[in-house]
C-alpha cells in the first residue's frame, strides 16, 4: 500500500469516527430536550450512533456489532455522551443541532454505503440490500426518538433523508450491475447520499404532502 | 398433485397475498391517520404486513425473513404503501378501515397457522408455539402503532384479537396432540381463527374491564 | 454434593422466581394504571419478567431464551398476571408497586449478575458484558415503559437503577480479573447490586440534573 492509500485509509477512519460522534451527540441532544437523566443521555447517544447498524445485523444475523469488535470506540461514544451532557445547556441544544448536519450528511452517506456493501456481501437480494443501507444510515434516529415517545423525525418532517439513503444505496446496486468494483461502488453510494442529502438541505426540498 | 390441490395451492396464495395487502393498507392507514410522509407511510405498511412474521423470525432464529426470500412481494407491498397513500383521502380513511375487518380477519388466521407451524416444527415446545403463532399473526399491529406513538390498539381495545389467534394455535396444538397430520391442524388453527375473530365483530364480544 | 449446597441451590431459584413474579408484577400495574386490556397485561408483565435477558440473548444470538426453556414458568408467569389483574384494584396499585421494591432489588442483583456472567462465558469484551448485565437486569422495565408508550422511567427519573447494576457488573469483571472463580464473582455482582440499589433508596439519592 502506498503513502497515499494510507493517507487515505486514515482519512475514511477518521471520518468515520467523527460521523459517529455526530450521531451520538444528535441522541445527546433529543435526550436533553426531553431532561433525561444521565442514563437515558447514554442509551439515547448509543441507540443514534450504533443502532442503525445494529439493527441491520440483527435482521442479517451479523455478529459481532460493530461497537462489540470495536469496545475502544463504545466507550468514547459513552464518554462523549456524558460530557456532552454535563457541558450542553438547553440554551445551547438548537445552534449544536444546526453544526451536526453536515456532519451528520457525511455520516448518512458513509454508513448507508457500510449498510448496503455488507448486505450485498451477504448475499442479500438487491432490494433488500438497499434497505438495509438505508436502515443503517437512517434508522439509529428512529430509535432514539421511540425511547424518546417521538413518532420519529425521519418518518414525519417530510424531509428527505431515507430517501437519499435509498437513493445512494440504488446507485451502488447499479454500478455493480454495471461491473463496477466495492470501492467504487461504496463511493458512489456515499457520495451521492450525502450528495443529494445537502441538495435537499441547501434547496430545502419538501416530500409532497397528502391533499386533505 | 392433481388439478384440484393446484387449484387449492393457487387459492390460499392468493388469499395469503390478499391478507398481507389488507395487513399492509391498515399500516397505511394508521400513517396517514398521523400525517406521516410517504417514509412514514411504507415503514407502517411494512411492519404491518411483515412485522408480525419477521419478530416471530428473530426470536425463533429462523432465516431469511419472507419479504427476504420474496423480494417481488417486498416490492410489490411498497408500491401498494405508495400508490394508495397518493389515492386515499382523509374522508377515506374510517370506511377503507372498516372494510378491511373481514380480510383483516382471513390474515390473522392465516399468519396464525403459518406461526404455529413453523414454531412447531423447529421444535418449540407447545406454549411458545401457540404465542409464536398469535406474535406472527396480531404483533405486526404493534409494531405499527408503536411506532405511531399510540398504545397498541391490541392492548388496549378491549375486543379479542391476539385471543382468538392464541386460542386458534391451541387448536392447532390439540389436533397435532390427537394425531392429525399438519395440513388438518393447520387448517383448524386458521378457521377457528378466522372464525371466532369473525363472531367477535359481528356479536361485538367485548373483554372484561377491570373493575374500579 | 452437601445438603447445605443443595439448600443453597434451592434458596437461589426460590429467589430467582420471586425476583421474577416481582418484575412481572411490576408490568401489571404499569398495564393496570394505562387501564390496558387482560393481553395487554399479560405482555407487559411478560416483558417487565422476561424482557431483559431476552434482549441480552437476541443480541449476544444465544438460543433458547429463558421463557423458551422453562415452559412451564412461562405459564406461571402468565397465570400471575391474569390472576392478579383480576385482584388488584386502582387504589391497590400505589401500595403494591411500593412493597415490590426490595424483591424488585433482588431480583435486579440477580438478574444483572446471571447476564454479566453468560455474557462473559460467551466471550463478550469487558465493556459489553457489563452493559449485558446491565440490560438484563433493567431493560425489561424499558420495554414494559415503551409499550405502555412511556418515556422508560429508566431514563428520567433520575434514580440510580441502572448504574446500580453498571457498578455490580464491574464488580463481576474486577474480582474475575484478580483470580476469583466464577461463583464469587457472580456473588459479588449481585450482592454488589442489590446493596448499592437498596442504599440509593434508602438515602434518597438523585441523579445529577443538567444545569439550565
């Protein structure tokens, strides 16, 4: 491996990790708005960082879960978790909300891409596969908003999120299809993710809404 | 296999096709009843008609999943989600509700006997196949109205439902006691069932309230 | 074996059945207080009981469950809950769920050093293992609050439950790392957990609140 695939390979590891702490902190977040103890500021950080991914291997019967291979990075997301807790005021919640999205874009990018390459290896059907993308990107979220007693965000603000995720992970199918290899794959799922996710952001593009 | 048992092959096909729409489109309701987004509306819709099977699946370790191994169903499912959430209005949405009892009614009996069977079969022991059966059967409800942020309606509505598949799967159980082969067993757990469910509506059977 | 032993054996499950009556008991009143139906009572107090150490086997894919193993406690336990939704009365709740808390802090010892240990034997790092016992020993409370469509009060009342079994666990983990065998490491845990939780209500410890 040369000088600058290693660059690389620490690059992507480095986002990776920031893109988690994004998550954990958005579960950080919905727990203080909802003046939740210390524990519930734990659960609701872990559920956003690692759940989606945990979901999806529990439905793929995958093990171990990434933070039981990884224990060093459980324990700097709960250690995040408690000190983001002790430093964030409520006065703050709403402007660190508003700095986590586009990492929080990077992170829906890079784990949809993780979600449908890891499906995809395991021989999962193409549809499938890209669901599981999806619910890797998306669903920690839901989860931290269903211990939170929230219909969660993804599936109301009619935004797209999933959506992109879905998209992305479509792109992966097709360039494999198209004979492309993983890396290439995984980047175009990522990239167009998180692509179209700040499109949506920066044009503040709507789902329709049902007519009354 | 004569052209008789095909014709019966092809008839609970579609009949299991038909149960799994009706599941779906009560998920669809629910959504729309909360004004989800269209995520929303085809996350309902899923785990209305594949929840109850899937948790089943994860609890007995059984694999794949049926929308798994029948991808164009999965497929098909969605597109029923999106097509009628675009079609069904408000005003709609009390009167499609109250015309999917009697299908409603056809797919618990029949996810019912599925469960049962399938529980029965990897060896579970009595008791757990009988609830394996009324989980496959009544819990994808739950899953959709958990999360819609309601209470399950099947806790709370004080109609028997998950009763009806619990008593259908000890049919099942008595029967296969008695020396029946599966077809008959699983036969009587649907019908009895399907038919007490049935009976419940039309004589509006109520549980018993706790008293103050 | 000596006959002390085999009264010690029989003290433990006489123990572990009381704790687990506890828990169930603990989701009928939650059930009661929501005014749910016999079903609904029936699955919270299965999930207050059985709830935890499931999730603990669903994620660490260990086979067969508690309640999968000992059918017949399965039946007892649902036997408890219609029995006792049908005695207790609104006004009985308050006074019930407060005589539940010492066998409820039993049962937490118990069930947190049972998790710590299995999860231990099968390998789990640290970390994890300690978060296994602490979610088999809490988190059947959390499924209970979910479906009652509650905010856990695991995560906001700011008592120390949870911690209460992290401590115990890491208790477990300490003494197995100075050389003790596994029976005085799980006696440590549960001893550890039970005090450290029975202390906390005793001297009315709270949970730091975050600064507004």
């Amino acid at each position: 491996m040369n000088s600058i695939s290693v660059i690389g390979e620490h690059t992507l590891m480095l986002l990776e990790l920031l893109a988690t702490a994004a998550f954990a902190l958005s579960g950080v977040i919905a727990a203080l708005r909802k003046r939740l103890d210390i524990v519930g500021v734990c659960v609701c950080g872990f559920l956003a960082a690692f759940g989606g991914g945990t979901l999806r291997d529990l439905l793929i019967d995958r093990r171990p879960f990434f933070w039981v291979e990884h224990q060093f990075v459980l324990l700097g997301i709960l250690a995040l978790c408690v000190l983001s807790a002790s430093l964030l005021k409520q006065r703050h919640l709403a402007w660190t909300h508003q700095s986590l999205q586009l990492p929080d874009a990077i992170g829906l990018g890079l784990f949809c891409a993780t979600g449908v390459h890891l499906s995809w290896m395991t021989g999962q059907p193409p549809l499938v596969a890209m669901l599981m993308g999806t619910i890797t990107g998306a669903f920690g979220g839901v989860l931290r908003d269903l211990v939170c007693n929230e219909i969660p965000a993804l599936f109301r603000d009619h935004r797209p999120y999933a959506l992109c995720a879905f998209a992305g992970a479509g792109g992966y199918v097709l360039v494999t299809w198209l004979g492309a290899d993983a890396r290439v794959a995984i980047t175009t799922c990522a990239a167009l993710t998180t692509g179209l996710r700040c499109l949506a952001l920066w044009r503040n593009w709507r789902l329709p809404s049902q007519t009354p």
